[in-house]
C-alpha cells in the first residue's frame, strides 16, 4: 500500500531536484524547467494530502497551479524569446543589467 | 492731585516723543526749548506734589493699569507718591530741567541735536518710572529703562573709531555703552532673583504687601532677598566690583554724565536699599546691612584713591561721584536711610552743577580733557570757576555748604554706631575728597596757562547757560541748612524710620565735625600748595609703583579684560569651532553619512545576477525556516 | 462661521492652487491679497474667540477613517489661537517684506501651501491630522531652502528635512502606541483624538517611554541642544522669507508639542523629567549664546540666539506652574515676533550688500538710520527689555522657573546678560564705529516696502510689551484649566506636589 507519507516524499525529492536546478543552472530556459519540477512536487503533495483528508479542495488548487504555471509558461516563453533576441544568450552569468 | 502725578510722570515721557519725532531731523532749537519746558512742567508737578504731601503728610497712590497677570501673579501700572519719592521726583526733574535747559547751549553744534533731546527725555522718564512705581516690577521697567538710555547717551557718538585701551581707557563710545549696558545687566539678574524670592514668599510684588509679610519670612529668605536686590543695586550704583563702567561711560556728552551721576541711574541703587528699608531693617539680615556700609565705606576710600591721581577733568569728577555713593551707601547699610537720601539730594545738585561745570570747560578748551594741558582758566571762564569752585567746597565738604551737613552726618552715624574703622576711613576719604576736588579745580583754573602751546582760545558758556546752572549753585550753598526740615518730613509719614545720634555721639559732635572739617580744610589747603601756582611734575613720585596702580584704577579694567572678556571669547569660539562644528556635528553628520554608507556596502550584494538573487534567496528561506522551527520548539 | 477654522486651514491652499493660472506679474499682489484675506480671517477668529472659555472653542469634528478613530478634528483654545494668528502674520509680512525675484510664482504657492500646513498644525485635534500636517510642512520648507538657498542649500535642505523627519517618525510610533493603548482600556474603540487621549490615565512606565518617544519628535524641531545643529545651516542657506517663517512658526511647533501633547498625556512623566530637561535647556540656553557671540555672520548670530531662546521657552514648559508656561507660550510668540522681524532685517541688508558677514559693515547706524532704530528696536525686544514683548515671557518664565529650581533659574537666566553680549556686539560692529568700507557709503535706507513689512511688528513689539494683557489671559485660563487638569490626572505623589495649580483656580473649584 503506497502511504500518504511516500507521496510526500516523492515531492520532498522532486522539489529538492527542482531547487538544486533552480541554484545551480544558469541557463533561464534550464531555470524555467526546474521551476516547473518545482510547481509539480507542490502538485502531488497538494493531490495527495486532497485524497487523504477526503477535501477537494487541494486538488482544486493543484489544477489551479496546473492552469497559471500553463500560463506562466506561455507569457515566460515569450519574454526568453525577446531576451534571447536581443542578448543573445540566456546565460544568467552574461545577464546583469539590474546590477546596483 | 492725581492729575499732577501723571503730569510729572508722562511730561517727559511726550518730551521724549516730540523730540522723537524730529530725530532725523536737523537741528531744531525749538524741540530742546520744548523738551526743556516739559520738565520744567514735570518739576512744577513734582514740587506741588511734595508740597502736598509735606502740608497733608498723605500718600497718593494710583493704579494705571494692569499691566503682567499671570497664574497668581498681577502686575498693575501703579504709582505712588510718599515722601521718599516725591524727594526723588522733585531732585530728578529739578536737576533734569537744568541739565535739559543746558543742553541747548552745550549740544549747540551737534548734527543729532534733536536726537539728543529725545534720549535726555526719556532717560528722565525711565527714572520717573524708577521712582514712582509702587512694586518692584514697576521699579525694573525703569531699572532697565535707565539702562537702554544709558546705552543710547553713552554711545551716543557712536561714530567714532576704536582706538587701544592705553590711548583712551574707555576705547569708544559704542564700547563703553555696552559695557555700562552689560555689567548693569549682570546685576539686574541679581535683581531679578531678588524679585522671585519675594514673590514666591510674598504672593505679591506690591510695596506694600511685601514689607508687610516680611517679619513672616524665615531668615534664609530675607538674607537671599536682601543680598539679591542689593546686588542689583551695586550695578546701577556702581559698586565695587561692578564699578568699571561708570568712568567708561564719560565718553557720553557731559549733560549726560551730569545727569546719570546726579539725577539718574547711579542713585536708583541708593534708592532701592532706601525704598527697601523694612527689608534692609529687619535684624535677620543685620550682616547684609553691615556688609553694605562696609562695601560703601570701602568703595569710597577706593574711588576717591584713584581720583587722587587721574588727569582726566570727567573722570576725576566720576570717582569723586563713586565715592560719595559709597558714603550714601554706609549710611543706609548702617540704617541711617533719611541722611542716605539726604546726602543723594545735595549731591545730585553740587554733582550736577560741577559736572556742568566741567561740560563749559569742555566746550571751552574743543573737548580736552587733560587737566594738565589746562590751567589759568580763571580768566576767561569767572562764572565757570566760581560755580565749580562753590561745587567742590560743597563736595569737599566745607560748611555752611550743602556737602558739609550731609556729610558730615554719615561720618558721625558711622561713629554712632560704634563702627569706628568706617568712621575713621570715611573720614580720611573726606580729605581725599578735599584734596581731588581742589587739585583739579586749582590746576584748571589757577596757575599758568598752559592751554597756550596747544592753541585754544577758551570762552566763557552762553550766558542763558550759566543763568540756569545758578539754581543748581543756590542749592549747593543752602540745601544744608534745611537738614532738620528735611528729616522732619521724610521721617513723618510711615515709609522711612527715623534715626538719630544718641546722647553720647550729641556731646561729641563737635569734637566729630571739628576732626573731618581739619581734614577736608587739610585737603583743600595740601591741594593749594602743591597746584594752585602751577603744574610741577615730579617724576619720581608719577613713576612709583602706589601712582602707576591708582593711575591704571588698580588694573581692575586690565584684569577684567585678561580673565573674563577674552577668556570667554576664546572659550565661545572653541563651542563653536570645536564642539558645536566638530563635536555635535560631525556626529550627527557621523550618523547619516553611516547609514548612507552601510547602503552603498550592501548594495554590491546586489549583483544583477538572477541566480546569485536565487541562492540569497533560499537562504534567506532556509533560515526563516529553522528559526521558526527552534521558536516552536522552545516557545 | 462654524466651520473657521477649516476655511483658516484651507484657504490658502485653494488660493495657492489657483495661483498656478495667475500671470507672473500678478502673482505677488496676488499672493498678498490671499495673505490677507487670510490674516483677517484669523483677525475675526480672535475677536469671536471667548477668552475666559478654557476650553475648545469652533470645534470641527467629521470622522475620516472611524474604524480606526481617525477623524478631522479641529479646535483651538487660548494656548493655540495666538500662534495662528501670528503664523497668518508673519506670512503676510513676510511676503510683503520679500525681494524674492526669480521663480516667483513658485515661491508664493509654496508659501501659501506653507501657510496650510502650519495653521493645520496648531489646530488639529487629532494625531494623525496634527502628523499629517506636521510633515507636509516640511515639503514646502524644504523646497524653498533648496530652490532659493545659498551655496550649500542642498545639504542644508536635505539635512533640516531628515533630520526633522526622523525625529517625527519616532513620534509616529508614539502616537501609534498610544492609540494602541486606548484601544485597550476602552473597550476596542480606535480614537486618535487627543481630547480623547487627555481622559486616559496611563501607568508611569508607559508614560516614561511614551514621554519620550513624542520628545525625540519635538526635541529635534525645536530644536534642543544637542539636536540643533540643522538649525544653522538652514538658517545660513534659507532665502530671508524661509528663515522668517522657520524662526517664527517651524520652530513653534515643537514646544507648542510639548504643551499641548507632553505636558496633559504623561504628567508624571513631564514631572519626572524635570530635571534632566532642566539641564538641556540651560546648557542649550548659555551654550548658544556664547556660539552666537562667536559668530561673525549676522544671520548666524540670530540663528544661535533663536536656539538660546528656545532653551527659555522649553524650561519655562517643565515648571508646571502657570506663571512660567503661560510665559513660556508668550514667549513663543514674541520669540517669533521678534526673531522673524531681525531675520527679515537680516534680508534687507542682505539685498543691498549680498553679504552678512559683519566685518563689511560698520557705521550704517550713520547712513541708515530708520534701519538702525528698527533693529535697534528688535535687539531691546530680543535682549527682553521692559515695555517691549521680550520681557514679558521671559520674566515670567524665569519668575516660574525660580519655584523648581533657583540655580536653575539663575543659569537661565544668565540669558539676559549673555542675550545682551552677543546682541550687543552685533550691532556695535554692525551699526557703530565709522563707515569703514566705501561700499557701505551709498546704501540706501528702507524703502517703502520694508517699512510696511517692519513697521507693524515694531507696533506689535511696543503694544504687547506695555498691554500684553489681551493675550496674556486667555492664555493663561487656558493654562490654569490644562494645570488643574494634570494635577488631577497625576498618579504619583512627586507629580501631584509639583504641579502647581493656581490659587485662583482652586477657589474656583
């Protein structure tokens, strides 16, 4: 029987992946990935914890994030694109115009 | 008769204003004729004022207005006529009106002739208002009215330069009026103190109310009063220490001298100890009274010291007039206020009359000063020199004048009350007093005419000048004889106590008079000898070291220079440039410049690198994370 | 007119609006009529406001946000009607008075906004709106500095402006707290009304650290020693009409703060603090005048002496009896009577000669006469002469002050002599001595305009020096009521001992 507790682990493990991969790539479209990885782990602990309790809610939530990650995506795409456009490159190590 | 105190009060006061209003004006002969009249008006009042009191022996006490109330304190506009200050009212505004009539002549050439008068004016209001009032606020309005016309008068040529200490010793006019301003200031904050004491422990300020709960205070109260106000007084009197200003201030025009050494400012002391005599009489501050007549007693031998050797025609005239205060006050410290107001009215009139005297002088010889630059005047000035010469017997102290009765009344309380050390200083002070008074009159009139080399043609005064200067001489010959009447009247109502000479001090009075009248006569005879035929210098005795120390006034001037002008500019511009630039600022500076300076630190942690934010960012996460989990832990 | 004091608010700043569409050479007279409109409504307020009534008088009250008890709540009583009137003043003067020449339509609706904010000030009721006005005064002062300044106006404008600031967020945060604190004890009703806050009698630890908190805030604005040091350089870089306005009514506000906030809300407190106080205002009081005494640029001598004055005024707050704060709140206006007319004196030899420095001058007693009566006038005034509007506050908080403490009292009052050091000297080395330099031979005297600025303070000077009376006791009504009040508000002994209550006031009861 897979338990509530192996779920969450599960998405303990994915959101760590995510977060290395967040810490450590310095390309933003690799970035945009692991944020994903990320969104997904909050996804499954969200749909577990919904079976478990028997609440609908968390897995309304899950579907929420499903649709604005789905849009963030589609807005993000866009603006790597243009910055790609006009940089170039997407390595955050060449990207530094904000600094103080 | 309340009608008659206003008059007197405010005819000088709309002098002041009328002259006031031609003040940027040229010369106008008009506006001293006027102002002259009004005081002559203000004495008219003030004479049937006194005339009332003396036939009814009544009081007139009105209330203006009011004028500071606040919490329990109220301060009305009032003003009360009693025999002590219908005597001030008729001195001031008899020698006022002279001193106003003799400005005409005197300011004749000046450009600011109608400035004058304004001034003049309003100093005589000031004194009014010093006298008249019937509280002590009252008092203080004219206390330092007389301050701020004293600081008009004395600098009243204000254009002139600064020059060194050693070319003059009062530097400029603008330097000693402040100075006179000043150091009265300093007393007035004595006097001020004096003031609080009495309210929080009377309620009031009122004369009256005062005096009447005095015997309810404690003893710390009354000595801390009576110390206060009388170190108020020792400012506008001039009294060691505070004394330097008064022969500074001769740097005014010398009706103003005549008029502050006579009439105004230097007698608001004496008359403040006096007006304050149930203070001064309670036996709580016995000390503080004896410390008065020994201050008085002191300041006179020391004053009349340094007029023994001053070259100076003013200022001889200057110290002789501190010296006379210090006897009014040893009479008044030892409880003998009718003869302190007594000697205060025969010396306002032979004071007034021999610096008017001196003013001729002046105006003869184009502002010289130096006595030993004069001599021989006699020949031109006869009027001058046979007022002068009446003046300085009568302040020499020589009967039947004025001086000699007055005097002589002090020395002989200063025997009465078994105080012989002051008596037997007061009484050589009186052949000092002999000895300066006859020195200067005799090397400025008699002699060779040493103004020769200098080429001045010396000229006698406008004859309506000398004219109104003669009722000042009258009184100087008479005022003596009407003593007994005086102290009958001042004495008659309840504001002045009595006092007389016990039976033992009656039988010696002879013996008392005969010793001072040798040494005054011993004076005027020494001073004779050695300069009625002409100036002999004799070098040796110029250069010792007793003349060098009475000539520089004991270095009093040079120490107050060395260890407190100059030490407090110096220590004001080290607050400035150190503590307040360097110290409070910088700090403060300190402060912004390192919160401004933390900012530009961190900001280099803003790197603009989206992954370096990232890695901050989860940091920052993680701690949150574990300090919320140890919080819930232990709480 | 019930709602006065809304038009008195307001005004000028609708006026100040408008000004954006008058033409530039109109501007001036414009803003003048504004001003004095503006001034003899203040005129009308005074002769309707009912000096034996101690209390508020044309209260305004219209809730803003009442879930938190934050409404517009004006009022005035005898200790705030009298620096309106003169806030209305001395920016009429002052603009008349002004040669301001460049940006001149700027300056005008800076002024007139200036002037909202100040009388918004000194008759709010409610925290908030006294904090809101209380900031926005800085703005306009601020850019007036900054626009029409000397050389450093940058610094000096940005320092005023922090400097202020910080201290007035500390007393935000007291202000905050005190709310806070009604909230509690009322049963969770929010009010930041100060009426409201005077009922609440607060434990002595609170009072201590709430004392504080608003004195940091009022310290800083008044300023005291050894908060001061913005004072100079704003003075020193401010254009004549800024420093006239800072003198007279900025500085007002802290002590006005201290009377209507410190004193009534924490008395055990203020009792408490008597001391130490004491202590800041006399080093404040010798300390400045001996700075001043070392200055050599006139406007900085006035500057340092407004300091020292300060100091006087603060001490006479902390005496709790009702001759010295009655004294002390004259001495308000009279300081900013007399200061703004000496800064304005200031200005006009400042105009003539582009310099302030006093070693230029020397002589103009000579070649300026009526100037030379006018300061004249002032510096007697200033250096608290009997008869002129110095005196008067100054012997009486003196005269209070002797019952706390009579060291202290003689310390501050060294003022009057150290007063008449550095005033004297100024114009001894100003107006004194032979025209030295040629430049100074061809100075012109007043001209018509400056006469009509400076002439009625001159009158203003003489009038409340002889009868101060019509001022003087709705005052102190006002002040009796506030004392009666805080003795019987007072929780520990000390406070209830020292606190004095007038004998008048007490039959009364």
């Amino acid at each position: 029987m897979i338990e509530l507790n192996d779920y969450l682990i599960l998405s303990g493990l994915l959101f760590t992946i995510g977060l290395v991969g967040v810490l450590r790539r310095k390309n933003l479209l690799m970035l945009f990935f692991a944020t994903e990885v990320m969104l997904n782990a909050a996804n499954i602990a969200f749909a577990a914890t919904s079976h478990y309790y028997n609440d609908l809610s968390g897995q309304m939530f899950a579907f929420f994030i499903i649709a604005v990650a789905a849009s963030e995506v589609a807005v993000g795409l866009g603006l790597l694109i243009v910055l790609y456009k006009r940089h170039g490159t997407l390595d955050l190590d060449n990207l530094a115009s904000m600094k103080g | 008769m309340e009608k008659f105190v206003y008059i007197a009060l405010f005819a000088p006061f709309v002098s002041s204003i009328f002259a006031a209003l031609f003040g940027m004006s040229p010369k106008k002969t008009f506006v001293g004729v006027i102002a002259s009249l009004l005081l002559a008006t203000s004495f008219l009042a003030s004479a049937l004022l006194a005339m009332f009191v003396y036939q009814t022996g009544g009081t007139i006490h009105v209330t203006m207005m009011d004028w500071i109330g606040a919490g329990d304190l109220s301060i009305p506009f009032g003003f009360v006529v009693d025999q002590i200050s219908v005597t001030m009212m008729t001195v001031v505004t008899l020698v006022s009106t002279v001193v106003h009539i003799y400005s005409i002549g005197y300011m004749d050439h000046d450009k600011s002739f109608n400035r004058f008068f304004s001034y003049l004016s309003a100093f005589v209001f000031s004194m009014m208002v010093l006298v008249m009032s019937d509280n002590f606020a009252g008092l203080f309005i004219g206390w330092e009215g007389v301050g701020v016309c004293s600081w008009l008068l004395i600098g009243f040529w204000y254009h002139k330069e600064d020059v060194s200490p050693e070319e003059n010793p009062s530097i400029s006019p603008s330097w000693a009026a402040n100075e006179a301003f000043i150091v009265n200031r300093i007393a007035d904050l004595a006097m001020l103190v004096g003031i609080f004491v009495l309210y929080w422990n009377t309620g009031s300020l009122q004369y009256d109310v005062v005096f009447a709960n005095l015997p309810y205070l404690n003893q710390t109260v009354l000595t801390t009063a009576a110390i206060a106000l009388f170190i108020g007084a020792m400012g506008k009197s001039a009294q060691f220490p505070l004394h330097t200003w008064l022969t500074d201030a001769m740097e005014g025009p010398t009706p103003v001298s005549a008029l502050i050494h006579a009439a105004t400012m230097v007698t608001a002391g004496v008359f403040l100890v006096i007006r304050a005599n149930p203070l001064y009489s309670m036996p709580e501050v016995g000390e503080v009274s004896y410390f008065i007549a020994a201050l008085g007693t002191f300041v006179a031998f020391f004053a009349a010291s340094m007029a023994l050797v001053n070259r100076d025609l003013k200022r001889i005239i200057a110290y002789s007039t501190l010296s006379q205060l210090g006897y009014m006050f040893a009479a008044a410290g030892l409880g003998a206020y009718w003869i302190a107001l007594f000697h205060l009215a025969a010396h306002a009139f032979f004071k007034a009359l021999l610096f008017l005297g001196a003013g001729n002088v002046m105006h003869a010889m184009d502002d010289e000063l130096d006595i030993f630059k004069m001599g021989g005047l006699k020949k031109s000035m006869r009027w001058t020199y046979i007022y002068m010469g009446v003046a300085s017997l009568a302040l020499a102290g020589i009967p039947p004048l004025a001086g000699f009765f007055s005097k002589d009344a002090i020395i002989e309380t200063a025997f009465n009350e078994g105080t012989i050390v002051l008596w037997a200083i007061l009484v050589v002070t009186a052949g000092m007093t002999a000895f300066y008074s006859f020195r200067q009159v005799f090397l400025t009139f008699e002699g060779d005419e040493r103004y020769k080399e200098f080429g001045i043609h010396p000229h006698e005064m406008y004859k309506y000048v000398l004219v109104a200067m003669s009722p000042l001489a009258l009184l100087a010959v008479i005022a003596g004889f009407f003593q007994g009447g005086f102290q009958t009247f001042i004495t008659s109502g309840d504001v002045m106590p009595n006092y007389a000479m016990s039976e033992h001090t009656h039988h010696l009075v002879w013996i008392l008079g005969s010793i001072v009248l040798a040494f005054a006569v011993g004076g005027v005879l020494l001073a004779r000898y050695k300069y009625a035929s002409g100036l002999k210098r004799e070098m040796k005795c110029e250069n010792s070291f007793i003349y060098q120390l009475l000539k520089n006034q004991y270095y009093v001037p040079q120490f107050y220079a060395e260890f407190i002008s100059k030490p407090y500019a110096m220590i004001s511009e080290k607050m400035w440039k150190t503590v307040d630039m360097k110290i409070i600022d910088i700090t403060v500076d300190g402060i912004a410049k390192f919160i401004y300076s933390s900012g530009d630190d961190t900001r280099k942690m803003q790197t603009g690198n989206l992954s370096n934010y990232l890695n901050w960012m989860s940091f920052g996460l993680v701690a949150l994370l574990i300090v919320a989990a140890i919080s819930s832990v232990i709480g | 007119m019930d709602n006065i004091l809304s038009v008195l608010v307001f005004f000028p700043a609708v006026a100040g609006l408008l000004g954006f569409v008058v033409d530039k050479n109109s501007i001036r007279v414009y803003g003048i009529s504004v001003a004095t409109v503006e001034m003899l409504l203040a005129v009308w307020l005074w002769m309707s406001f009912d000096g034996t009534n101690a209390g508020m008088q044309f209260v305004e009250s219209i809730p803003l946000v009442p879930d938190f008890g934050i409404s517009y709540y004006l009022g005035v009583d005898g200790i705030s009607i009298f620096i309106v009137i003169m806030a209305a003043l001395m920016t009429l003067l002052g603009m008349i008075g002004m040669s301001v020449e460049k940006d001149i339509k700027n300056m005008i609706i800076s002024l007139l906004f200036l002037e909202m904010t100040m009388i918004g000030v000194f008759v709010s009721l409610d925290a908030i709106i006294f904090y809101l006005f209380w900031e926005l005064s800085l703005v306009p002062m601020l850019y007036i500095i900054g626009a029409w300044g000397g050389p450093l106006r940058i610094y000096a404008s940005i320092k005023f402006f922090l400097y202020t600031f910080t201290g007035s967020l500390i007393m935000l945060v007291g202000m905050l707290f005190m709310a806070h604190l009604y909230h509690g004890v009322s049963d969770g009703i929010w009010s930041f009304s100060i009426t409201d806050w005077y009922m609440m009698v607060l434990p002595v630890n609170y009072q201590i650290w709430l004392f504080l908190a608003f004195f940091i805030g009022f310290a800083i604005k008044v300023p005291m020693f050894p908060f001061h040091t913005w004072l100079p350089y704003a003075h020193g870089q401010a254009p004549t009409i800024g420093s006239v306005i800072l003198a007279a009514v900025l500085l007002k506000m802290g002590t006005y703060g201290f009377v209507r906030f410190s004193l009534p809300l924490f008395p055990d407190a203020s009792v408490m603090m008597i001391e130490p106080i004491m202590v800041i205002s006399i080093i404040m009081i010798i300390y400045a005048a001996m700075v001043a005494y070392a200055q050599e640029d006139i406007k900085q001598v006035i500057a340092y002496s407004s300091v020292s004055h300060m100091g006087v005024i603060v001490l006479g707050t902390f005496a709790m009896n009702a001759e010295a704060i009655s004294g002390s709140i004259f001495l308000m206006l009279s300081h900013g009577i007399v200061s703004g007319a000496l800064f304005m004196l200031v200005g006009v030899i400042y105009d003539r000669r582009h310099t302030k420095l006093m070693s230029e001058f020397g002589g103009l007693a000579s070649v300026m006469p009526k100037y030379a009566v006018i300061f004249g006038i002032m510096l007697m005034a200033s250096v608290g002469l009997p008869l002129t509007i110095g005196f008067v506050g100054e012997f009486l908080v003196l005269l209070g002050f002797y019952k706390v403490s009579a060291i202290g009292a003689i310390l501050a009052g060294s003022t009057i002599v150290l007063g008449a050091v550095y005033m004297l000297t100024l114009y001894k080395r100003t107006f004194f001595g032979p025209v030295t330099n040629d430049e100074n031979k061809k100075l012109f005297d007043l001209n018509g305009r400056e006469m009509v600025s400076l002439v009625p303070l001159v009158i203003i000077v003489i009038w409340l020096g002889v009868y101060p009376k019509p001022i003087l006791t709705p005052i102190d009504n006002s002040v009796k009521a506030m004392l009666s009040f805080m003795e019987d508000k007072a929780r520990t002994p000390e406070a209830k001992e020292r606190i004095i209550v007038s004998s008048i006031t007490k039959e009364a009861k």
